[in-house]
C-alpha cells in the first residue's frame, strides 16, 4: 500500500466514526432477532443438560456449576438483545417522525 492508499483508508474509517457519532449506529432489527433467536435455542439446549444431570446422581458440581452459568449468559444476552430490539425500534420510530416533519 502506499501513503495515498492509506491516507484514504484513513480518512474513510475517520468519516464512517463521525457518520456514526452524529446520526448514531443503526441497528438491524433482524440480525438482533436472529441473535435472540439463537440465544433461546442455547438456552434450550442448557435447560436440557441441567435436567439430565439433575437425573443422573453422579454429577460433578463443576458441571452443574458450568450449566447454571451458561444459563445466566444465555438469560443476559436474551436480555441484551430485547433491549437492543426496542432501541432500534424507537430509533426506527424517530427517524419516520423526522421524516414527517
């Protein structure tokens, strides 16, 4: 590359971060259902090894503790991405108002 190539790969990273900061992130709501979606999934898959284990008598606690644990991450990113659903959807709702002004 060459200081002119670089220069502009400079410059465009530059005005994508101020694009960013003034009009702020969009957010695609599909890919943060998608997100959601395979969090429950996981957090299905948890549920199930945690009643398995609860079955079977000679389970270490260790892995008890590991599936309690994978379940939490699985609630909070369910969590993060619910959140994550309404901020778009409200920025989607003031970008139509803005429009309309």
């Amino acid at each position: 590359m060459n200081s002119k190539e670089i220069d502009k790969t400079i410059q465009a990273r530059k005005d994508r971060v101020m694009r960013n900061k003034l009009y702020g992130k969009t957010v695609d709501i599909s890919a943060w259902k998608s997100h959601k979606e395979s969090w429950k999934e996981n957090l299905e898959r948890y549920y199930k090894e945690q009643k398995e284990l609860n079955k079977n008598s000679e389970h270490s606690d260790k892995n008890m503790i590991l599936i309690s644990n994978n379940i939490d991450i699985c609630l909070l990113n369910l969590d993060i991405c619910t959140m994550q659903i309404k901020i778009a959807e409200l920025r989607e709702h003031n970008t139509k108002i803005k429009t309309n002004m």
